[in-house]
C-alpha cells in the first residue's frame, strides 16, 4: 500500500526532524565552544636581550561570554614555536580594564599617561594587590591545562558590571628573554643582576645591595651577558594565544579567580579581614643553596608555607601553581593539614619546544570534583612552595592561582549525581515530551487508517509495515 508506507514515512520524517532541531538547540548549548587564535604585536630579541613589553587594547572575543582556557606560547614569523632556550618565556599575563568611550588607547601607550578619570581596573577577585591578572603563565605555558570544566567558566564582557560610557579592554604583557649565546642561561633567566650589570632600577633608582636578582634587574631592554664572539640575529617574534569560550547564558556558572603569593606579608591581626589591602605580595624570592647553610635535616628543600585567611567562600573549581625552575611543587592546604590542592611541575627533557631539558614546561592542575571542596569565608589555608636548594636561585615565584564557585548546578544541590544543568534538564524533557506526544499522534492515526483500510478492501498490507 503505497500511500499507506508514505503517510508512515512522513511520520517518521517528522519525528527525526523535530527531534534533530532539539538535540542541536541541546548539545549547542552545552557544548558549542568557540575558538579564536591571536597573536601579540610583534617584539625583536637578540642574543641576551629582554623584551617586557605592555600592549593595551589587544584582540579578544567580544560580547558576554565565558573563557573555557586561554593558552599562549612564542611563536616566530614563520608560526614555528621557539624552545625555551632560546627564547625564556618569563611570563604573559593578561589583564582587564575599562577605558571611557572615545578615548583612544594604542597598543603602546604608557599606562602611566592616562588620565585616571579614563582608566578603571578591572582586576580578578583578589587577593594580592599587585596581581590582578585574569590569566597568566610562564615557561610552563605549553604542557599546563587551563581549561575551565563545565558547566563553569569566567565570565567576562557582561554589560551590567562596565561602567557607564566605558568599555571593557584587554592588556598583554609578555616578558621574554633571549638566551641564545648567554654565558648562563639559568642565570640570565633569574635575572641575575651582575649578568645583566645592573644596579638602579628602570627608573634609576638604586638597587638594595643585597638585591642579587630578580625582576628589578632584567626590565625592559636590559641586555645579559653573552659567550664572547657569540653572534645571531635579531629574531622577530610573537606571543600566540588561543582563546576558547561560549556565549553566557543560564546554564554557564561563572568563576571567580583568586591569585595568592608565597611572599605575601599579611599577618592577622585584630582588625584584619583579609581584603586585598592589606595584601602586599612581592611576587619573587630567594632560594639559598644548602652547601651554603649546610646539608640540614630538610633534605635541601626550601620550604615556605603561610597562613592566608579567605575574605570569600566558594566552591574550588580548578587551581595551578607557578614557579621557576628549581620548584618541586605547591599545594594548598586546610588548617589541619588535609590537603586541598596540588600542583606539580613537569620538566623537560630533551630539545624541542614543550620538552626543553632543566625548564619546567608545565604545571599539574588540580581539578576537584565541583561540590567536593568547599572553601568557607574566613576559613584560614596554609600555602606551600618548595624549592630544591641544590643550587642558589633569584627572583623565584610560588604563585597559586585558583578558580572559585559562588554555586553549584542546581541538579547536583538536589541529586549529586547529575551533571547537568536545570536548562538542559528542561530542554530533554520537552524534547521527549514531544516524541512521546507525536508518538501518541502516530498510533492514532495508524489506528485511523488502519479502521479505514479495514473498512475498505482489506486491512493485511497495514499490519506488514
Ligand atoms: C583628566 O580628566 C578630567 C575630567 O575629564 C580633567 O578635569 C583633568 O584635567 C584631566 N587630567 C589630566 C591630567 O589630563
Ligand atoms: C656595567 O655598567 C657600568 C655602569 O653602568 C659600566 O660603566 C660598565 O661598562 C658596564 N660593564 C659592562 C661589562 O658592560
Ligand atoms: C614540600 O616539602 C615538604 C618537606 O619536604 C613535604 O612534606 C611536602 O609534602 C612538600 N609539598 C609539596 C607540595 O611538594
């Protein structure tokens, strides 16, 4: 019966496309992350010299979105990336702010010639002053997971928190240093001040004389020391950064980020409540090697740990640590000493980009099962960073950057074993609603013609569909 297995047909046709649409509209949502690569303004480096450069107003995704990841390494003209020994990637970070409307900001303007009515900050969360990047890695750009899990992400670009008559921008700043030829490379990567001869600051003024190395003395355009004869061009390169997001709607939680330094100088007090005021982060530190203080009975491990106080509560959704070659890992502690987060380097071991000997090329990253680790307000948390102590090392870093929940999925608050949104829960319900009512639709309508064959010739060819 011809008509009959074509009116069947177009059941079926229409129970696939009806169903088609939903599962997009479905999978659209919860997974349609976009992507975007970018690369920096171009910076030149030859043999020994150092380029920290501050670009403003950089490419971004635009509109309400949350970041999944941002991951960046050095690339050449060519797009090949550059090995870490060649080109020491000291850090990128990259950070938020407001610029009133009209006001034109260039790439290479000088931060300190804005007028303040102009420029807002638009910082991460806390809780160091001076750090107040969205997103920032070093050497271990390469092999390190930025990735923000699901259903969460950071949001940025949402018009209710730009200020009036601004708009939100993005600043770069990309510290390299070129090692090729360097008479010490390690040395020339930590900054050494007697390899870069230096002894006032960028802005002339005098260094402490017990300053050995560190940021101070391997600013913009100062020059390490380099092999005798050593020679090798000038090389143009280029950070490239590749962004991933989705657009924000309901069913994405956004994060807030969360910077703590080792060398953080709070201390409780009577009136203190942890707000980032009162936290003066001096970002690098010292590392004595242990046959200048004697083997010891800690193994030749520096360790340092401090007690922070949380001005927030959350959720720990992701956390990573950062340091400098030497580090042997970092973690995050609760008062009574279970542990809450760690994160370990990885070293190279051969030549190649990703796998540079005696560098850390990544960073572990810790990924809590979101509900599992709760951090309340107040709570205190000891952060760790060690060090080896085999050799003296300057201008070190134990940063701990970490991602923080305001919510969890509504789904897991009532059954901790669906990860899934209240959205998507919804969209699934329509969509079978729909399939089991056109469902209902079709078995009366077979029924209908069914009594109609039968109450024509004969009814057999409906029952061989
Ligand atoms: C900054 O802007 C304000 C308001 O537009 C203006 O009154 C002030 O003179 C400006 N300051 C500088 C240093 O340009
Ligand atoms: C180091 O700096 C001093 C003072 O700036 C200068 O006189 C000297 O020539 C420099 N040495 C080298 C090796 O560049
Ligand atoms: C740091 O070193 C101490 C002492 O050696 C050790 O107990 C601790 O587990 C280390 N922590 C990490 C994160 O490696």
């Amino acid at each position: 019966m011809a008509s009959y297995s074509q009116g069947c047909l177009i059941l079926v046709g229409i129970l696939v496309t009806l169903s088609l649409p939903y599962s997009h509209a479905f999978w659209g949502n919860e997974n349609k992350i976009q992507t975007a690569v970018f690369v920096s303004p171009k910076f030149v480096l030859g043999p020994g010299s150092v380029e920290n450069r501050f670009y403003y107003n950089v490419d971004f995704p635009k509109g309400h979105i949350a970041v999944k990841s941002f991951d960046a390494e050095v690339i050449d003209e060519a797009g090949n990336p550059i090995p870490l020994h060649e080109t020491y990637l000291h850090h990128w970070v990259v950070i938020r702010y407001y610029v009133r409307k009209g006001v034109e900001i260039s790439e290479f303007d000088n931060p300190r010639k804005f007028n303040e009515s102009d420029y807002i900050s638009g910082r991460n969360s806390g809780i160091c002053q001076n750090l107040g990047q969205f997103f920032g890695l070093g050497s271990e750009t390469r092999k390190t997971s930025t990735h923000v899990p699901n259903p969460y992400g950071i949001e940025v670009g949402n018009p209710a928190e730009i200020p009036s008559g601004f708009e939100e921008q993005w600043m770069l700043n990309v510290h390299a240093i070129d090692t090729r030829g360097a008479e010490d490379k390690l040395g020339c990567t930590e900054c050494r001040c007697d390899l870069y001869n230096i002894t006032v600051d960028e802005y002339g003024r005098p260094l402490r004389p017990d300053y050995k190395g560190g940021l101070l003395c391997c600013y913009d355009h100062t020059q390490c020391k380099v092999k005798h004869g050593f020679e090798a061009v000038r090389r143009t390169l280029y950070l490239r950064y590749t962004v991933k997001w989705v657009d924000m709607d309901r069913s994405v939680l956004p994060v807030k980020i969360y910077i703590f330094d080792i060398t953080d100088s709070w201390k409780r007090s009577r009136s203190s409540t942890g707000i980032i005021a009162e936290h003066e982060c001096k970002v690098e530190y010292d590392i004595e090697s242990c046959d200048a203080t004697g083997m010891g009975d800690d193994g030749c491990i520096d360790t340092r740990r401090i007690s922070l106080d949380m001005p927030f509560g959350g959720y720990l959704i992701y956390g990573v640590a950062h340091q400098h070659s030497g580090g042997t890992g970092s973690a995050l502690y609760r008062e009574d000493g279970q542990l809450m987060c760690s994160s370990l380097p990885t070293y190279g071991e051969g030549e190649e980009p990703g796998n540079e000997a005696g560098y850390i090329v990544g960073m572990t990253t810790c990924y809590p099962k979101p509900g599992t680790v709760e951090i309340s307000k107040g709570e205190t948390l000891i952060l760790e960073s060690n060090y080896s102590r085999i050799r003296h090392h300057t201008g070190v870093m134990g940063l701990f950057y970490i991602l923080v929940a305001d919510k969890l999925p509504k789904p897991m608050q009532a059954l901790h074993t669906v990860v899934q949104t209240q959205d998507s829960i919804m969209v699934v319900t329509i969509l079978w609603a729909a399939v089991a009512l056109i469902g209902v639709v079709a078995v009366i309508a077979v029924a209908v013609h069914y009594r109609l064959k039968r109450e024509g010739e004969d009814g057999y060819e409906a029952i061989g569909m």
